[in-house]
C-alpha cells in the first residue's frame, strides 16, 4: 500500500471553474483506481481521498492505494477433450493451450460444455504495476474533465517550424488553460503521467511571487499540503475559504461599529482567486455615499471583488476590504491600499458623473427613444414591447380580485425599459430596472411604479426574493410572458440545451412569482392573454407545464411521481399544485396511503380493459345493489366520506384531504381481496366498474394517485 | 506612496521606451504604429494577419488605439478617445509566458512583492473580425493594467500555432506608476537637463478636446455614411478580384503575390472607423448597428481568409530546395 499523489500545475484557472474541476478530478482518480483494482476492498473515499485547487493547480492524494493490481484467477476452455488427447497421449493442440495459458499439461483440466468435454485451465493474471497503469490511464482522466471553455497552446497540429521559435511539441490537447508542469507519486516514486505536452514528475512551484519561484521536489504524498504551505500556498479550499473570513473579521475591529457585508458568492470567488490570501481594509470618501447603494455595492463587488463595508444597520460605511494574493507588511499594504483606493475613486467619479447626466433627460422623455432601441427584429422596437406590456399587465390586473394600482401599473409599464437609454445602464448593464427603479424614484415618479420599476427582473433565478407589491408581480409577470409569447409566436422556443433568450429563466420567473407573491393568479389567464394564437397558446402551455415540473422538483424538492401525480389536474394554479404534492409527500409513506396507490393502478387497469372490451359501466351505483361484504362497505364509505373530502379539498385543506384518502386503504385491499370485478354477470360487472369509476371520479380531483410509485 | 517613489518613476515615454527594449530583447520585431485609424492594437495587420498562417512571429509596436465615442472632450481624468496599446505578438508563445510578462513589470519598477498582482478570467473577442481568444486581464492592485490572450480563431478560422497577445493599456500604467489621479497628469517627458516636465495633457489633450468635438458634433453623418459605401464597394471589388486570382492555377505568380489584400484590408478598417465615428455621432440605430456590423465582418473575414490563401500560394511557388 502506497500513498499516492497527483497534481497538475496550471496557467491561472477561471475562478467560476475551479470547484467543478477539483471535485470532477477526485472523482476521476478514485473511478480510475478502482476500476484498475488499485484500492482495497474497504476503501472509504471520505477518510482516504482528499482533492485539493488553488488557481494554478489542481490536487488529488489518496492513501492504502495497491502498488500493484490484485491478481485475478480465471477459467479459459481450451480444445475438445477428443482433439487434445490421442490415445491418451497430449496432442500439440493440447501442449499449445497450455503453453498459453501458463500451465503445466499435467494441470489441465476437463470442463463439461453443452458442445461436449473440453480442456479448461486456471490461470492467475497477475496485476501490473500501478504506475504503469496510473501513467496509462491517466491522461485520458485529464482530457475528459469537463471545462465551460477550453483552448490549444500547443501547435493544433504541431506545424509551423519554419523559421523563428521551435514550436513547442507534444501532442496537442484541448484543457482549459497551459499546463506548467505535473507531480505524481506512489510513495516515493514518479509516476510519469504525459499530458498537455508535460511529464509529471516529482516537482512542483510554490506562489507565483512570495516563494522563491524555483521548482522544488515533493517528499512524499503526506508531506505535499505542508511543503506547499512553506512556499505561501493554501492548497486546501476550505483552509483558504476559512482564513479569507478570519481576516475580514479582523479587518474589521479598525473600525468601530463596522461589519463586512456577508457575501457568499465573493467570499467564493476571491478563494478561488488566491494561493495565500490576506485582506487589506481601504477607504472612499463620504461624498460617494450620496450614489445610491445599488450602484456603490455593484462597483465594488461586482467589478473590484471588494467587500462592501455596513454599519449595525445595514447603511454602507466608505470603506471597503480586498482580498489580495501576497503576504502584507506596513510597506506594501500602503501602497496596495493607495492603487485600490485610486481605481475605485475612478470608477465611482465615473459612476457619479453618469448618475448627474442620466438625470438630464427624465424617463419620461427617454419613451420616444426607445422607439430605436430595437427588442428583437421582428417583435420591434422596445417601445413596441412597452405597449404590448402596458396591455398586457391590465388585462392581468383584471384577472385577480384584489386592489391593484392600474394608474401606477400603468405608468411602470410605460416607463419600464426606458433606463435602457440611460449611461449608467450601458454601463451597468447588470442593473437594469433597478436603475430604472431609483431615476423614477428621484424624477417624482409614483412610490408604487418605482418599486415596480425596480423589481421588474426580481427574481433572476431561482434563490432570492420576488417583486414587493403585486404591481410590481404583474409588471414583471407580463414583461416575461410577453417575450415568451413573442419568441414563441416567431418559433424560437428553447430546444434541448439551447435557450438563447433565456425563455426557461423567464418562465421560471412568472412561475416563482405566482408561487411566492399572495398575487392570486394562474397560468392559465397568463397564456391566453399573453399568446397571439392558439398554437402559441398550446405550445406555451406545454411549456410552463413542465417549468413547473422542474420548479416542484428542483426547487420544493419533490418527487418525480408526486409532481407527475398532481400535474395530471389543473396545474395552472401553482400554488395549488404546491400544496397538493405538498399534502401527498406528507402522507407517501404511511402504508395505508400506499394500499390506496396500488388499488389506483389496478382500478385504472379494470377500467381500460373495460372499456376496450366495451362493458357497460353503472352511472349509479347503491351500496344495496352489490353482493359482497367488502364491496359495500366500500361503495358506504364513499357516500360517507366523499362531502366530507370534497369539503376539505375546497378549503384547500389537502392534507386532510388526503389523509381521509388514506383511510380507504384498508377498504380498498380488501375490496381487491374479496371481490372479482370481471364476472359474467353483466349487470353486477356493470355496478362494480360503475363503483371504481366513481372512486376514481371523486379522488383523482387532487391527484392522480396511480402515478405515485410503490414498492413491489 | 514616497515622494522619493515618484521621481522614480517612469516617464511615459520612458515607459514605452523600457518595454520595447525588453521585448526587443526577448527576440521581438520593432514596428512602429500603423499609420491607419484602428479601435485597437489587434485590429494592425501586425496582428492581425500576421496571427494567421503557419509562420512564426514575434513582434511589438506602440498602437494608438481611437474610440471615437470613449472622447470626453479632456474633461474626464480616466477616458480617452485615444488611448495607447502596447502590443506584443508571440507566435508561438514562449515557455513560462506569464513569467516573461512579470519580468517586464519588473523592468518597469514594479516590484512584485509589494503588489498584488492576480490574473483574473478576461476572454478577448472581436465578433466582427471573426477572432476570439481565451486569457485573463491582469490586475495590479485592483487596476486592470493588460490584457493577455491566447488567440484561438480569427477571420473565423483556427488558428494554428496559437499567438499569445500581451497588450499593455500605457496609459493606465504611467497613471499607476506615477500615482497620477489624471491621465493629463502623467509626465510624458523630463528634460535631461532641465529637469523641466510635460505632461500627457500638455502633448494630447488639444487632440482629445477637438477630435472630441468632431466625433460628436462635427462629422458630417452623411458624408461618413458615403465613406463607407465608398471604402466598402471598393474593398468587395478587390475581394472578389482576389478571389479570382487565387482560383485560377494559371494565374500568374507575380501577380498573385502582389495583389494587394493588405489593401482590402485597409479599406476595411476604413469603414470599421467610418462605422465608429457614425456611432459616436448617434448616428446608427441599434436596428441598423447589426446589419452594418454585419457588413463590415463580411469584408474584414474576406480578407482574413484571402490572405490566408496567398500565403498558401506565396508558399507554394517558392523553390522546392535551398537554391544550388
């Protein structure tokens, strides 16, 4: 048993990628070392296998590997018995099967086949090395890991040495950045794995620029993290991730009363970003408190990685924390701080001047030029979509009982795309509406359409809130369904992995706004009034059928059965699907509940035999007019019981709904039991398919129950 | 930072004088700028063209770079109409490129270990020209101070070698170098003996106010809309004359080696300019800003793929051997 170690050096990684990466390679490897038979029987990845990223490399080590392959036992059949024996005496046939199969003559042995007697032997095929294995195998681990872009640096086809520089050779593969150079051990030994125009070796860098910059050689596997550790770099993300937010804290105890603004996704990527990170606090002048926030946070997050500093609060305060690549000392954190300072009183001088420009001409007046603003060439022009939107969010306005503001609706819808004319929007572009949101709100624009302004794209996927106000809903509602109606109309809707307009996403977003806002709207009202035709009608429907598919599962964590089973009735209401799955996954694996599943298929069974064979089926059945025990308690039990389920299903009280459901599970098993429904005796077959019609009929109004998977 | 640090630093045509040594001694060809109106250093045949084909090149020029809608007539202390690239082309890209790139911010004053110095995800494309590569910006202490690409495809075709790019936005370097909160407040020169200064706004900024005011307010629409029908007839004329010329087996050696595609070539950045300064003007509405593009991509890959096909030919006719 060795330890084993594999690192690929890297140009710098995209940060976004280097997750995926790490994770798809550790995968790789221990796939690649138990498929080869290169780990023990008891391997458990968690305590053995540990990956490691920084953004120039990537790191596997995995301890008890097998130097060698397990050797494996095997039967082969040689010639038939008659072939291989002449008078008892071993033919050549017989010699030349035991030469190959590496065994004495004397040790054959005789199998029984259907074709008769034959010469079998056992042979051991001992393993090979695991560095041979390793070195041959790896490569194509490396060349299929999986990168959102790739590239070639070496020669595509290794011409192009006339003259000038050699070009560099090897063979060519595609990987997402250079490779620099590979070390791959087991134990102490090199495992010269070739790829990307390198061999691995035993050597490896440390940062870029606090260690010393020469190539130095790893001990052992177990000694790699700590050696990496003594030339400035954290090869392990958690380690790294974890000393970011200790600093950030610390950074922060400079300033009274101050906290860094918790962000995830920065904290991510700035880990990414760093092979031995340190955070340094730097300051912007109070005056740039005046921008609105939106555009400070954007600036400093989403263009300098900064984290934005707040007060207990929540107002910003005018500092900010960057996360850097180098070890600090008074010297440099002075001058590092100075450069940060600079761009970022560059970018908000920048900001400031377009917020004061943009201010020139109001909304309002920016209407007319959204008439060359062009939305896509054959729905027109962006002011042509505004009016389709206006129209559009009335008529859903009409469509729900509550209060709507139709003047501020109105006005939003109007107003809506007009930031697109806007500087700070072409610089901004991720602020779309919300800088729409906050001119409306200086220029004297209703608090309400502001606000809808402002959420028109809220929410931009599936995390984070939805519009505050119902006429924020509708604006974004109608915005989307007009796109969707508009592209589909035109025949571009989303195939397979192409959305290039990003139709899914919008679609997600009416769905999760009807889900999440009280705004008391369905699907339904939303297609009819959006599509311009009965086709695009049908296709949309087909379409937020199974966007709502996707959001039950992927985002209410729903089982495929139970959406399937409450998407078969009047999926249009989708908070009432909600609640639907919702009462059915509360009740899924109580065993009655699964008597009542099994009886559903096996009704739906009856019933389509039935009515291929063209039975008569009762319209009305009395519990009087059956024979059996079980059969009238049954058709009882439902004259009890159905008011009653049908009560709690329209007080939208479905898990008790189902819960009564439930309790005909028994009834129904013992109904199956007992009773044959296919006699000969058409008038009493005519009464039991009328009962099972009726069952169904009554129950299938929540769900469709037979589409729920039970075991066995 | 010091005042001692900043008499230190480079003056901006030392700056430029310091990395051209530095890449000249790295084995690269001087060019000086192309002497054509161009958005960016890519956009030189230096470039260009020379990223197409098998022949290895290494080469680095100073490129004035206009964008004509990025003027501000001198008022705003980080934008330019024109700005100054640094451009390097190597083709193929040596070992450890990264590596030679920091030497040269060392060669320029920057001492590593007193930044911070991260290469951040950048992928560089030009859709009209066909061309796109992957690479990163790198930032100095949050400053974006270079763009670094490795060409994949141009004139949308593939590459092959790959060129690694390194261009160098000069201005923003001298602003870091010299702590100047203005690109006018550069110091371009320092008389040797004088020691008396002048800076960036005293060499440009006359040239940012008026060439400012033309783009926005001057230029006549209807006679750039002329331009560029005229640059763009005559650019198509001579594509489709080149590609005449390179079909035919018996076409005359000569002939094919002198047909001018940098000359097609130049009548495309032409109406790539033209198409700017209608821009800048507010001229092209976003409707007709696609179809225009369009039209531009069509000549400016024509040429990419004409020029590909002549050297092709060019290589084709030379003698099979070293002569006797």
């Amino acid at each position: 048993m060795a330890e084993f170690l594999f690192e690929i050096g890297l140009e710098e990684v995209p940060a976004r990628m280097i997750a995926g990466a790490e994770a798809e390679l550790l995968r790789r490897v221990l796939a690649l070392l138990g498929r080869e038979r290169l780990l023990p029987e008891s391997f458990d990845p968690l305590a053995g296998a540990k990956s490691y990223s920084t953004p120039r490399r990537l790191a596997v080590a995995v301890s008890g590997v097998r130097e060698r392959q397990a050797a494996v036992s095997e039967e082969v059949t040689g010639p038939a018995v008659k072939i291989a024996y002449k008078d008892g005496v071993a033919t050549p046939a017989a010699e030349a099967f035991a030469r190959k199969a590496g065994v004495a003559v004397a040790d054959l042995k005789t199998v029984q086949t259907p074709k008769g007697e034959y010469l079998a032997a056992t042979t051991v095929k001992t393993g090979r090395a695991a560095a041979e294995v390793i070195a041959a195998e790896m490569p194509k681990e490396l060349a299929a890991i999986y990168w959102a872009k790739t590239m070639y640096w070496l020669s595509p086809t290794g011409q192009g040495t006339s003259g000038g520089d050699p070009v560099r050779v090897g063979k060519p593969e595609r990987f997402v950045r250079p490779v620099l150079w590979m070390a791959c051990l087991l134990g102490e030994t090199v495992v010269p794995v070739a790829f990307g125009g390198r061999v691995a070796g035993r050597a490896t860098f440390g940062h870029r620029v606090l260690s010393s910059g020469d190539a130095f050689d790893v001990v052992s596997p177990e000694s790699y993290a700590a050696q990496l550790q003594g030339e400035f770099v954290l090869p392990d993300v958690e380690a790294r991730r974890h000393r970011i937010r200790k600093a950030l804290d610390r950074a922060m105890r400079e300033v009274p009363g101050a906290r860094w603004r918790e962000d995830h996704a920065l904290v991510d990527a700035v880990t990414h970003l760093t092979e031995w990170p340190e955070v340094l606090l730097g300051g912007f002048e109070a005056d740039f408190l005046q921008l609105p926030e939106e555009v400070l946070v954007t600036v400093m997050r989403d263009h300098q990685k900064y984290f934005a500093v707040e007060n207990a609060s929540g107002k910003l305060m005018p500092h900010f924390l960057t996360v850097v690549n180098i070890a600090l000392n008074e010297r440099n954190a002075a001058i590092i701080r100075q450069g940060n300072e600079r761009v970022l009183r560059a970018r908000f001088n920048d900001a400031r001047f377009f917020w004061e420009f943009d201010q020139r001409v109001a909304l309002a007046d920016r209407v007319k030029l959204l008439d060359n603003v062009t939305f896509q060439k054959d729905l027109g022009s962006y002011a042509a979509k505004s009016e389709r939107v206006r129209a559009l969010a009335a008529a859903l306005a009409g469509q729900i009982g509550g209060f709507v503001d139709l003047g501020a609706l109105d006005e939003a819808a109007r107003l809506a795309k007009t930031d697109l004319t806007t500087e700070l929007v072409k610089e901004f572009t991720e602020l779309q509406g919300v800088i729409g949101g906050l001119y409306a709100a200086a220029q004297g624009v209703s608090a309400v359409a502001a606000e809808a302004i402002y959420d028109q794209y809220v929410p931009a996927g599936m995390d984070g809130g939805v519009p505050r106000s119902v006429e924020g809903a509708l604006l974004g509602i109608a915005d989307r369904a007009d796109t969707i109606a508009g592209m589909f109309g035109l025949g571009m809707e989303p195939t397979g992995s192409k959305d290039p307009f990003a139709l899914r996403r919008s679609a997600n977003g009416i769905v999760k706004i009807l889900a999440d806002t009280g705004v008391g709207l369905t699907l339904e009202p939303v297609i009819r009034l959006a599509s311009k035709s009965e086709a695009t009608g049908i296709k949309m429907t087909a379409f937020f059928r199974e966007r709502l598919e996707f959001y039950l599962r992927e985002v209410k964590g729903q089982a495929y059965d139970v959406v399937a089973a409450v998407m078969v009735t009047n999926f249009g209401d989708v908070r009432d699907a909600i609640a639907r799955a919702e009462a059915i996954s509360g009740v899924r694996g109580s065993q009655d509940f699964v008597a009542v599943c099994t009886a559903f298929k096996r009704m739906n069974n009856i019933l389509t035999q039935a009515s291929e064979r063209s039975y008569r089926i009762a319209a009305q059945v009395q519990y009087g007019e059956l024979q059996e025990g079980a059969e009238v308690a049954l058709s009882q039990q439902l004259e009890l019981r159905a008011t009653e389920i049908e009560n709690l299903a329209s007080g939208l009280d479905y898990a008790g709904a189902v819960l009564e459901i439930a309790r005909f599970g028994p009834l129904l098993t013992r109904f199956f039991e007992d009773v044959m429904v296919n006699v000969e005796d058409e008038d009493l077959r005519a009464k039991r398919l009328g009962l099972i019609a009726k069952i169904l009929a009554e129950f299938s109004r929540i769900a469709d129950f037979s589409q729920i998977v039970t075991a066995g | 930072m010091s005042s001692t640090v900043l008499k230190k630093a480079l003056t901006f045509q030392e700056l430029l004088f310091t990395l051209q040594t530095f890449w000249a001694a790295r084995g690269c060809v001087l060019q000086q700028p192309y002497d054509l109106e161009v958005g960016a250093g890519t956009m030189s045949p230096d470039t260009f063209l020379r990223v197409l084909g098998p022949r290895p090149i290494r080469i680095a020029y100073a490129q004035p770079s206009r964008r004509p809608a990025d003027g501000r007539y001198g008022e705003n202390p980080n934008r330019l109409f024109r700005h100054t690239q640094l451009q390097v082309i190597l083709k193929p890209p040596p070992e450890r490129v990264q590596d030679v790139y920091l030497d040269s911010l060392v060669a320029i004053g920057i001492a590593l270990r007193e930044h911070d110095i991260k290469f951040e995800e950048d992928n560089w494309e030009w859709p009209v020209g066909g061309a796109w590569g992957v690479g990163w910006q790198v930032m100095l202490d949050g400053q974006e101070i270079t763009q670094f690409t490795y060409f994949q495809q141009c004139g949308g075709m593939d590459l092959d070698p790959i060129s690694g790019e390194i261009t160098y936005g000069l201005e923003r370097i001298a602003q870091f170098l010299q702590d100047a909160d203005s690109i006018y407040d550069i110091v371009w020169s320092r008389d040797a003996v004088t020691g008396a200064e002048l800076t960036y706004g005293d060499v440009r900024l006359h040239e940012e106010e008026q060439f400012s005011a033309y783009s926005f307010d001057y230029a006549d629409v209807a006679s750039l809309w002329k331009h560029l029908e005229l640059f763009e007839t005559e650019c198509l004329a001579l594509l489709a004359e080149g590609r005449e010329l390179f079909a035919d087996e018996a076409s005359d050696r000569l002939a094919v080696k002198r047909f001018p595609v940098m000359g097609a070539y130049e009548l495309a950045l032409k109406c790539s300019h033209s198409f700017n300064l209608l821009d800048a003007r507010g001229a092209i509405s976003v409707t007709e800003r696609v179809g225009v593009m369009a039209r531009i991509r069509t000549l400016i890959v024509g040429v990419a793929r004409l020029y590909v096909e002549q050297e092709r030919l060019k290589q084709l006719t030379l003698p099979a051997g070293p002569p006797a």
